[in-house]
C-alpha cells in the first residue's frame, strides 16, 4: 500500500481492523480499507508538524491526531472533517488512548505532562506532571489506571478516576 510522500512516523487500527490510520513526518494521515487494502481518505491534518501520535475511539468513528507541535485534533471516520482539536500540551504528542468505554481520553507529551480528558465535555480532568518526557501510555483494559513510561526509564501506573500515584514499576 503506497500514499504517503514522507516517512510514515504512526499506525493505528480501529477496534474491529477494518481501517488502519497511518501518519507520517510531513503532518498527513491516510485511511485504508484493509480488507481491499486500498487508500480510503488522504488529509494533510496539521501544517508543518509531523504526525506523532493516533488513536481511534473505541466506537470507531472519532481519530485523535497528536502533533509534534503539540496540537491535539479529533477527526470524523472516514470523512476526515475536524471536530474539534484541544489544547494543553506545548511539545511532540508522544502517545494517546481512549479508554475502553470512550468517555476519557489520555494524552501523553514531549513537554513530561499526562493530560486525562473528558471526553463528553472535551476538557481536562487532571494534569500528572513528570520530571522527563513522557513516551509511552496505556490504559488498563479493566481497571481504571494507567501507566506511564518516561523517557528517564520510569514506569509508574496512576489512578484515571483521581490522577493519584498508585505505584511504581
């Protein structure tokens, strides 16, 4: 499967793969049907900044687009029409997730700051803040935590309902 021009730098696929999301270095996302493996939907979605970070809402009709200039949008499957980009982070988006049932969303950044948002009213719940760059999260399929590994080698796991520390790995 050939579309992008650049480096693609993120892949996602939707809950039931029947579309994968990839994004690459010169800020574009292309959808593709998996099934005929072809092209769907191409978007240049952020100006100037490449494409860090995807995830798809476990309903499968929403994509988050994190930028490396800290833009943070939401985008309509498989239209590609904006709904709504939001604003907290000052540097590369470096991961992001929905959780299982689609009412929270966390971001994770280069500036070492987890964001959990609400989803439904689309503003910031909590704010963790770490002494490095925060590279990778995952929410707990069952409970309602996540974990969260730095660029400084740390893992810690936090309470998604209170933003608290729970432990560290």
């Amino acid at each position: 499967m050939r579309g992008h021009l650049s480096a693609v730098s993120v892949l996602a696929l939707n809950t039931g793969g029947e579309i994968l999301a990839s994004g690459s270095l010169d800020g574009t996302v292309i959808l593709w049907n998996m099934k005929e493996h072809e092209l769907l939907k191409s978007t240049k979605v952020i100006g100037k900044s490449s494409i860090k970070s995807l995830a798809f809402h476990p309903n499968g009709r929403i994509l988050a687009i994190g930028g490396e200039d800290g833009s943070l949008q939401f985008r309509s499957i498989p239209e590609m029409k904006l709904i709504t980009t939001l604003s907290g982070h000052k540097n590369s988006i470096n991961d992001l997730e929905f959780n299982p049932r689609g009412d929270l969303f966390v971001s994770g950044s280069e500036d070492g700051k987890v964001i959990i948002w609400d989803w439904k009213v689309k503003k910031q719940r909590s704010k963790i803040n770490f002494e490095d760059a925060v590279s990778t999260i995952s929410i707990h399929p069952k409970l309602a935590e996540i974990v969260v590994g730095t660029a400084g080698g740390r893992l810690e796991t936090w309470s998604l309902a209170k933003g608290t520390l729970l432990h560290q790995i």
